[in-house]
C-alpha cells in the first residue's frame, strides 16, 4: 500500500512538472560583428536570469538560441576573441514566444564590456497574439480585472456581460482556456492584479499541445519573490 502511495504521488508530481511546461520561451538570434552584417562564428553567449546563467556557442554562421526560459526579464551577453564583451540587459523572455536578438559586438580590440539596454522591435512575429507585459499591467486602468485588461487590449477578445468569462473572435462563453503559471484553470478570479507579471491570449493558431479548444488561450505569468525584489530595489 505504501508503495502505491508512493508511485502515485510520483506519478501526479511528474503531470504537474509536464504541466508547467507549457509557458517556456525562447531567445534567438545572431552574434554579428559591428558592422551588423558579418556573423562571428563560435562565439559565446550566455543568458542570465535569477543569478542563473546558461552558455551556449554560436554556430558556424554566428547563430545561437536558448529554449525552454521561463518567463522574466534576462541579461544576453556575448564575448568573442578580440573584442570586448557586450550585454543586453531587460530582454523580456514571454510564454511560448520567441525574442529575436542579434547581438552586435560594437567594441574590438579592447577589454571593455557595454551594457545596452534592449529595445523590443517594431514589428512582433508572435502574432495573433494579445501581450501585456509587466508596465503596461500596472498602469492600467482594469489591473484590478483582468479579463477586462484583456479586452481592453485586442478587439478580438470581449468579455461576456454578467459573467468571468471571455470570448475570443465569437467563440462560445467558456470554450477559452486559462493557463496561470503552467497549470490549466477554468478562471483566473483567484489572481490579484498585483501579483500579475504578464499576460497573452492566444486569438489564433493556437498551439495543439492546449488541447482541442477553439475559444483561445489565455496565459497569464505571477510576479516572483526575484521580480518583487528588483522592483523594491528599482523604487530606492
């Protein structure tokens, strides 16, 4: 009996961790020189989130990418023999979407390292996607509701009258589905706006590993004790 216990608890863990991986991002780019056309092939480049860094070299034609980032605020920096080392700080990492950032290394033949603070693009090529990242939501006249935050976003997403639930480009009430922090719910009610970190809604294409929905997908991302931390430290 105690052994059935035991493989069961085992058992729900790992649903739970396979669960939690559903709202992982990625960074991609390249590692080019300062002209920002030529590649630096094998150069290394590391991402940074939390106190945790991860390596990685570039390939043959100066190509990198991390999968599998939880969502947050990251440090990109390269190095490459002969110049000095560059970082990127505050490149946003989003649930399932794709940060591309090609890394320019502006300084030869020196020992300096420069700290660029990332600017997202013009263009997103997450699309149809609703994002409201982490400034947006506390500005926002509806951080007390989120749903209406949504709706307020996108004209794709409307919110029912009389009830917690949206609709996504005329879908039925309730065929939408909620992910908070990797676990699927029924609602997000439960969630204060304050502890909100990110939101997106998935408006189309929706991804098949949500299952077989057609009222979209609605991720939403709560702030950790490391976002909390530099938020206080970023207020002295």
């Amino acid at each position: 009996m105690k052994t059935l216990l035991i493989i069961t608890a085992i058992f729900f863990g790992a649903g739970n961790w396979l669960t939690a991986q559903v709202t992982t991002g990625t960074i991609s780019g390249k590692v080019l020189e300062k002209d920002s056309i030529t590649p630096m092939p094998f150069a290394k480049v590391y991402v940074e989130y939390q106190g945790t860094k991860i390596n990685v070299m570039a390939d043959a034609d100066g190509r990198y990418k991390f999968d599998g980032l939880k969502p947050g605020s990251y440090n990109v920096g390269a190095t490459f023999v002969g110049f000095g080392g560059i970082v990127y700080g505050n490149v946003p990492v989003t649930p399932e979407g794709i940060t591309f950032l090609d890394v320019v290394m502006k300084n030869p033949n020196t020992l300096d390292v420069i700290t660029i603070i990332y600017t997202p693009p013009l263009l997103d090529v997450n699309l149809p996607m609703v994002k409201i990242p982490l400034a947006d939501i506390k500005h926002s006249l509806n951080v007390r509701n989120p749903l209406a935050m949504i709706a307020g976003s996108s004209s794709d997403v409307q919110v029912q009258e009389g009830s917690n639930q949206i609709i996504i480009r005329g879908s039925r009430p309730g065929d939408a589905v909620y992910y908070i922090d990797g676990v699927k719910m029924t609602n997000m009610n439960s969630v204060p706006g304050a502890a909100i970190g990110s939101m997106e809604a998935y408006t189309g294409g929706i991804p098949a590993k949500y299952g077989d929905t057609t009222g979209g997908v609605v991720i939403l991302e709560t702030l950790s004790y490391f976002d909390l931390y530099n938020a206080w430290l970023a207020g002295q």
